[in-house]
C-alpha cells in the first residue's frame, strides 16, 4: 500500500459493505469469483470479530503474493473420495479456503453416515485465522478440529534455529445454551503477526516470545521478524504440539512442511505453501448423550468454579458491537482499501 500520512481518525463499515469491498480487491488482483468471494468473507468475518491480526492488516500480503504469482487466485481445487471417511483435496496452488468450500458437502455428509470424517487439504496457502474454518461446523451440531502449518519461524523447544511455523490448532463444539464453544491458538507463543503489529506499533512483545538472531530472549518485535525468531508457547509441550501440526497438516495431507518451500524467487510473496487437516465428527454417533448439554454442563461447572472469560467470548462480543455499531477501523486504512479496489 503507498504511504499516506496517519491521523488515527477511525470510521466504522458495515459488514456486507467490507465483504463487497474485500471482493473488489481480491478480483482485482486476479482472483475467480468463487477464490474473491470465499477469501473477502473469511478475512471480513476476522475484522468483524475483532482478530486483527488476520484480517484487514492481511490485505497487502494477499495482494502482493497473488501480484507476484506465488498463488494461483484461479486456481480450481480438486476434491477426491478416497475412503470412507476420508476426503483428499488439491488446492492447485490456491489458497485454503475455497478448498475447503468445494470439499464441505462431501465432508459433512460422510461425517453424518459414518460418524467421522477427516479431509487433508494440500498444495495449499493459508494466510487467515482458522477459527472461520470450524466454527460453521459447531453451528450445525458436529464437533470440528483443525491444523495448519505455516512458514518456518518457531525454533522448537530445545533446538538452536527455526524449524516449525507457528501452526495453529483450532477447535470448534456444539453447546446447548450459547454459541459454539471455539478456540483457535497459535502454538508459538506468540502470533507472527502480531508480532509485525507490535513492530509497526513501536511496542514491545511480552517475555519469553522470542530471541534475536544471536538466539538471545528478546522482546523487541523487529529483532524477532529481522533475523531473530519466536519460540512455542509452553516450553516442550508447545513444541510438541507444534511437531504433531507438521505431522498432521504436511505430512498426513502430502503438504509441505514449514520448513520445505522457498518464496525467493517470488519478491513480495508472503504465504506458506502448505497443507491443512480437519477432522469432522458427529456426536450424536458416539456419546449415546446429548453432547450439546453435556458441553453446557462443562460450561456451567467453568463458570460455577469462578471462570470469567471462555475462549470465544472477546470475540462475541467484538461481534455483537460490529453487528450494533459496524466494525471500526482506521481512517486512512479504510482510504488504502478503497485504492487497492479501484486498482
Ligand atoms: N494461518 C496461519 O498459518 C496462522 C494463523 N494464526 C492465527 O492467528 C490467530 C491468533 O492466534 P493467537 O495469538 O495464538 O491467539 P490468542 O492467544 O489471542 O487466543 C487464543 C485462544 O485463546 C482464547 N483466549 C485468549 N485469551 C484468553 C483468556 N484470557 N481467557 C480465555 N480464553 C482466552 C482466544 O479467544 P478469543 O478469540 O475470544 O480472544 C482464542 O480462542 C488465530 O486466529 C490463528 O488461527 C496463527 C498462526 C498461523
Ligand atoms: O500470524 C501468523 O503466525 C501467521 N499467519 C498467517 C500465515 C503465516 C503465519
């Protein structure tokens, strides 16, 4: 985006107004209607909520990787029945998201008939947040988890260089009384870009995030982002879980792990080419209960015990004051979309 003086005077957008908005700009860097339409949703929903870090703060990075043709914006993932419960998917080189959309049906419908179903996306880019990716499930009863791997910046528990992404888990289950419990975290400790957010913001990222490039704990962001690195959250049990999100989303998918792509030869691109994983279940095949009230009760005893805040709630509420107010953002910000959509 060009440089435009910052007056920090924020507006607010409705959210179809975003969606049509992010659309303009997706086609207009060479995505299909179906790649504009699936990525301007995903990204608005991710503003609307309040995850800033995936959302209108993405634009520059899609419109640059799809302007330098690392991704394929028309690319037409192929959807595979392989197995029972088993649904296989080549992106194509697209990004994640719309190969995800063309696999929903068959995934959700194995996943009623036998109780489970696992897709594995590969030959994929996936730039967003993921809680997007399983929360529709939870909505219409079933139980959804989710990996992906991302670009190498994680140096795993023990280790002296970065290996891992910081390869997100998402997690999404039906609850009687409220909406569907979700939680979505990043297995570094902290978020790359929230990392780049904290460096465009001139602040600091909390202890224990990362190192600089002579693998000295550091909490200047451009130290991490320039050279340095993050490290899991958790110690070795982050790491593990991070080891277990390369297995799952490369490996088990056919995609790449972080470490194994190389976008030099592509200047401006920013997404891994990766693989993602989900797998579906449907409880009303296993628990011979109602998950749904069995989820609540969890709910009730987490509040009884003195819980305040459940994973989800921020976001709720982020979402109820868009729905109330629109989703603010920042003036010039909003000025810079409008330019990327006119070309
Ligand atoms: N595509 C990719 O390759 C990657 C994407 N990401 C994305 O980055 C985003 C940010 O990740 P990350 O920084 O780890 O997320 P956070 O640490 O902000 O939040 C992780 C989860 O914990 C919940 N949570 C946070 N604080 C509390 C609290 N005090 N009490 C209870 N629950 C809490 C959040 O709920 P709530 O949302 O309600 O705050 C959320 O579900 C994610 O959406 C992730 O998918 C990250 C890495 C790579
Ligand atoms: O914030 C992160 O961490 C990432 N987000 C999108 C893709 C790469 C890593």
């Amino acid at each position: 985006m060009s440089a435009t003086p910052t007056t920090a005077v924020t507006t607010s957008i409705g959210f179809t107004e975003l969606v049509t908005l992010l659309k303009d700009i997706f086609s207009r860097h060479g995505a299909s209607p179906e790649v504009a339409r699936v990525l301007a949703d995903n990204c608005a929903r991710a503003e609307r909520d309040g995850a800033h870090s995936h959302g209108v703060f993405r634009i520059p990075g899609y419109v640059s990787t799809l302007d330098s043709g690392w991704v394929n914006g028309q690319a037409v993932p192929v959807v595979e029945d392989v197995a029972s419960g088993f649904v296989r998917v080549d992106a194509a080189n697209g990004f994640a998201q719309p190969a995800l959309a063309a696999a929903r049906p068959l995934l959700v419908a194995k996943a009623r008939s036998a109780g489970i179903a696992v897709l594995a996306i590969r030959n994929s880019h996936h730039f967003a947040a993921l809680w997007p990716d399983v929360e529709p499930f939870a909505e219409e009863g079933l139980v959804a988890l989710s990996v992906v791997n991302s670009m190498t910046c994680v140096v795993p528990h023990g280790a002296d260089r970065p290996l891992f992404g910081t390869n997100p888990i998402a997690f999404a289950a039906p609850r009687a009384d409220g909406p569907p419990i979700v939680f979505d975290l990043a297995t570094s400790a902290i978020a790359h870009g929230d990392v780049q957010i904290a460096a465009r913001q001139g602040e600091r990222v909390p202890p224990g995030t990362g190192v600089d490039s002579l693998g000295q704990p550091t909490q200047d962001p451009k130290a991490i982002l320039e050279g340095g690195a993050l490290l899991p959250f958790g110690g070795h049990k982050g790491s593990a879980l991070s080891m277990m999100v390369e297995l799952l989303a490369a490996a088990l998918t056919g995609g790449n792990f972080s470490f194994e792509f190389d976008w030099s030869n592509h200047p401006g691109a920013k997404t891994p080419w990766t693989g993602q994983l989900l797998i579906v279940i449907d409880p009303s095949k296993t628990a011979g209960q109602d998950f749904a009230q069995r989820s609540q009760e969890l709910v009730r005893q987490m509040h009884a015990a003195g819980l305040r805040r459940l994973p989800g709630d921020r976001r709720h509420r982020t979402r109820a004051n868009a729905e109330r107010e629109g989703i603010r953002l920042d003036g010039d910000e909003l000025a810079r979309l409008r330019e990327l959509a006119r070309g």
